[in-house]
C-alpha cells in the first residue's frame, strides 16, 4: 500500500528537516569558531647567576697616595689592558680635589679605600684628629664614588695600640702590606719589577704609588709585573675588610 503525504504533512517534513539541518550547520560553525587553544608551557627554571670564583692563587696590588690626575689615569689603563682589578688606598685631599677620578676607579671595578685626609701620621693625631683624617676622607670617597671605605691604610705603616684602638672604634680595619715596592724611591723600572716579583707568593699585598710625586717609573714597570706575575700562575684580589 502507498503512503503519500497531503500537502501539509509534506510542508511539516520539509520544514523538519531545514530546521535539522540548520542545526547541524549551526554546529559545525560554533566548533569551527571556537579559539584554538595549547597547553600553558611550563615555567622556566631561574637562572642562577654567573659568579666568577676567587683565584685561589693570588696576590692583592694596592695603590697609595692618589688619585692623581697625570698618573691614576694611566694607572687605570694598564690595569684595564691586562683585565686586572686593584685596590687603591686615597688621600681625601686628592679625591675632594679629583673626584672625577675616584668615581672613575670604582667605575673600573676597583676597590676604593681610607689613606687618611693628608697622609697624616696616625701615631701623631690627637683623637679628634685622627677622627677628622678618617671621617673627612670617607666623606670624599662617599660624595664622589657612593661607597665608604672599610679599610685604613696608615701613613709611612704608622701603628701603636692607640692607632689601632681608634681605628676599631671608627669601623676600620688596619691594612699594611707585605711586600714594599719602593717604587716612591725612584729607582728604575727594572728594581721596581724586581722588588714586587723577588719575594712574592700566594697572598701578598703588593704596595705601589699612583699619586704623591712623580710615578712614571711605576707605570713603566707595571705591565711587566703583571705579565710575570700571571705567567706564574697568579690572579688578583681586590680588599674588602
């Protein structure tokens, strides 16, 4: 037997199945539309910062008596040659004159630290002088370099209990050296280089001058002594008391 539809029930069949298919294209749209999305990566571990380590062979080059403005500059240029860091022990006079320098040192990398205001001998100051001598000469080095030295280097390595008591009170830590250029003795490049290399070993603190009087024998003498000094297996270390 046929079935035929009348012609409502075939209008109700077609208008089913539009409204079917419009469903199902309505679907296809909304998935299509939908934002593509990847899982989150996972975070990045930190990364640690690179630190240079300490040379366990070392030897400490210390500078007194500057800055200077003919000499401290090419002080610093040698050192920058030979990627050497240095400790400079200043006159607070010198800096307040030349604080361009100062800033320039601890720019470099260098160390900055107390030589008292007039290279005064300690052993001689009244307590207030000596609190002047070290107070002023921080203040120099703080003004132009933002840092306040730790260390005091006493003039001509003047120390008794008196200095060292007064010292301690200020915050200072002594420093003098182990082995002496006298390169202030002028006495040629060649002795200069001699006398630095002649006793060194691990640990020395070298003393040397880039200010005070005339120091082109030290500068000539310089990279000699660094040359050497690295052909044998030394770094350098900067101090920080």
């Amino acid at each position: 037997m046929e079935t035929r539809l009348t012609r409502t029930g075939q209008r109700l069949t077609g208008l089913a199945m539009l409204v079917a298919v419009s469903a199902v294209i309505g679907t296809i749209v909304v998935v299509a539309a939908r934002p593509h999305t990847q899982a989150a990566p996972p975070p990045a571990a930190p990364v640690a910062p690179v630190t240079t380590p300490l040379p366990t062979k070392y030897v400490v080059l210390t500078f007194d008596d500057g800055p200077d403005p003919a000499y401290t500059p090419k002080v610093l240029e040698v050192l920058a040659k030979y990627d050497v860091k240095a400790t400079f022990f200043e006159v607070g006079k010198n800096v307040a004159r030349h604080p361009e320098l100062t800033k320039r040192i601890h720019a470099a990398g260098h160390t900055i630290q107390n030589h008292t205001w007039n290279h005064a001998d300690l052993r001689h100051q009244t307590a207030a002088g000596f609190r002047k001598q070290v107070g002023d000469t921080d203040q120099a080095i703080r003004s132009a370099a933002g840092v306040t030295p730790t260390c005091l280097r006493p003039p001509y390595g003047g120390v008794s209990t008196t200095v060292r008591q007064r010292a301690k009170a200020l915050g200072k830590e002594l420093v003098l050296w182990t082995i002496d250029s006298r390169d202030w003795s002028k006495p040629g490049p060649a002795v200069i280089e001699k006398r630095v290399l002649g006793g060194v070993k691990s640990g020395s603190v070298i003393l040397m001058h880039d200010g005070g009087g005339n120091r082109s024998q030290t500068i000539a003498a310089l990279p000699g002594i660094l040359e050497k000094l690295k052909a044998q297996g030394y770094g350098f270390r900067t101090l920080s008391c």
